[in-house]
C-alpha cells in the first residue's frame, strides 16, 4: 500500500482547527504506534515519539537498534509496527478531522 500525503488538499478544502487536528492525529497515532510496537524491556516502545511540523506529524523513533527491527535484517524479518499501527488507526484520523472542521 503506498502512502498518499494529501493533508494540503483536504486542509485548502475544508476550514479545519489545524492546531487541534495535529494534535489529535499525533495522540492517535502514538497510541496506534504503541499498541502494535514489541515489548521486553519497553526500550523500543518508549523511543516512540512524533512531532508536528508545520503542516504535517512526523512519526519516529530515538532507539539505536530501531531500524533493524522495524525493516529487518539478513537474520531476522521485519517487523513494520509503526507502519502498522499507523494503518489502524487510519479512521480515527478520519474522525478527528470530522471533529476538528469548523462549522
């Protein structure tokens, strides 16, 4: 599935509290994040972070080791939770920017 930014269309369209929607969708999609990262230690889950830049939330991780688990490696497959966890909660991003429109 290839990711679409269409956020500039739909923010020209519509008259949206941007504010509050990026800050929706950041709290959305952390806790997506979270609820498909792997856990021992919690290391991984807790270098989960995102934050808003202009008209946009960008999603990463601070952990060292990050990348080999989320794209794999020659010994171990790849494990796309922030992918994953961002696709779940596509319709509650949805839901937040119903909720987010000024009417």
């Amino acid at each position: 599935m290839k990711f679409v930014n269409n956020t500039k269309k739909i923010l020209q369209k519509y008259d949206v509290d941007k504010k509050s929607f990026f800050k929706d969708v950041q709290s959305i999609g952390l806790s997506g994040i979270n609820s498909e990262t792997p856990v021992k230690s919690g290391n991984l889950k807790s270098g989960n972070k995102a934050e808003i830049q202009r008209d946009a939330v960008i999603f990463f991780n601070t952990v060292s080791y990050f990348i080999f688990v989320h794209g794999g490696t020659l010994h171990q497959s790849a494990n796309p939770f922030m992918f994953r966890g961002l696709m779940k909660s596509r319709s509650d991003f949805v839901t937040a920017l119903v909720n987010n429109l000024k009417v």
